[in-house]
C-alpha cells in the first residue's frame, strides 16, 4: 500500500542544502511512499488573533498535514535551534486548541548543516515539540548529516555509495515505521 508523506523542508533559501537533501531522499525512498512538499513559504507569522479566522495559507496548510499519512521534516539548524519559519509551520498547525493537525502523525527528523553535528541540537529541540504535539517520531536510525557538495547533484543524485545506502536504510526504516504507527492507529488500513 502506498503511503503519502508530507514534507517540510525547513529552510526557505533558494539554494538550500535541506531541499538537496529533501531531493536525495525521494530518490532513494521505497516505492510504498509517495513524497510531496507541504510548503510553509507563504505562512504569515503565527498571532493567535487570527487563529479562528486564518489566511488561506493556514487553512491549506493545516488540511495538506491532515491529508498526509507520514510527515518528514527535512530541516537546517539555525542558532542551535529550530529554524523560525518551520517552528511558524508547526505553530499554526497546532492550534486551535483542541485541532492539532499533527496528533498521532508518524514523523521523521532529519537534517544538513554544513557543521560537523549535522542539526543534533534542532533534531533535539523538534523532539520535545513533536512529543508535546502527540506525533509519534522515529527514533532509530537518527540522522545527522553533515553536507558535502561534491556529494549531491541538483536531481537527488548522490555521488558516495556510503552515503546513498545511509540515506536508503534511514528511509526504509522510516517506511516500516510509518507502517507500524498506521497499523495500530489505522487498524485495517492495509
Ligand atoms: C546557521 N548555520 C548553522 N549550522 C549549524 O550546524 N548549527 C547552527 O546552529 C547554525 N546556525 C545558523 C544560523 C543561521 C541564522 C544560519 C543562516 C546558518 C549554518 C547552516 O548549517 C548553513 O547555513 C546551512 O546551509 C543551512 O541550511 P539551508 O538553509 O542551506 O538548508
């Protein structure tokens, strides 16, 4: 059965190391997942003021999580923390109250940085907020990569075989993953 998985990459730079990420990991994903971008780009900044009457953006962002069966963030580390345009993402999609669109969401956290801990601490911070939001996360393998040019073409490509198997395996075991947390929140769904 094919499962749809919601992306997010977090970083909204047009030459962003993330999304060549994001790239690498649709080509090596196994053909039970289907990967589309939820995109955060348009989001305005969280105010609750405008939670009961939100923007479209909201509105479409907040039904493309619901509508996904799986959710990959795919993100940088800013400042040894989560970058302010995804933690905007995850805020909206947390409220109102009670309309949490990520509760019992099978999710995965992976990242680039050009520094050797490979977003450890972002990957650490989105934890805590992913528990707290009642997500179900992966927790092994973890992920930390540390981004080498050479290594990914603009495609998805990836130049090393260590790391290609790397980025196969983180896959595979998040497809397993997102079949188990749907197998017991979804009984039936196969
Ligand atoms: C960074 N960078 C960074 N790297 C890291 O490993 N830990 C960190 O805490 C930070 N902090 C940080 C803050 C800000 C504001 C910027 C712009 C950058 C460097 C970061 O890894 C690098 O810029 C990546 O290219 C960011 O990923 P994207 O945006 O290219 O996907």
């Amino acid at each position: 059965m094919t499962h749809r998985i919601g992306y997010l990459v977090g970083s909204l730079s047009q030459d962003s190391i993330n999304r060549v990420l994001a790239k690498a990991l649709i080509r090596v994903a196994p053909d039970s997942l289907e990967l589309t971008e939820i995109p955060i780009r348009d989001l305005p900044l969280y105010n609750r003021d405008d939670e009961m009457d939100p923007v479209p953006a909201v509105t479409e962002f907040k039904a493309a999580v619901e509508g996904s069966d799986g959710l990959l963030f795919v993100s940088p580390e800013y400042n040894r923390s989560i970058p302010a345009p995804l933690k905007n993402a995850i805020d909206w999609g947390s409220r109102p109250w009670g309309q949490n669109s990520f509760a019992r969401k099978p999710t995965g956290i992976i990242g680039a940085s050009v520094g050797a801990i490979g977003t450890a601490v972002m990957q650490s911070s989105m934890r805590s907020v992913l528990s707290f939001l009642d997500a179900p996360q992966l927790n092994a393998p973890e992920a930390y990569i540390t981004f080498k040019p050479e290594v990914y073409g603009d495609d998805g490509e990836v130049a090393d075989e260590g790391t290609e198997k790397f980025l196969r395996h983180y896959m595979d075991e998040y497809a397993a993953f997102v079949e188990r947390v749907l197998s017991v929140t979804l009984p039936g769904h196969m």
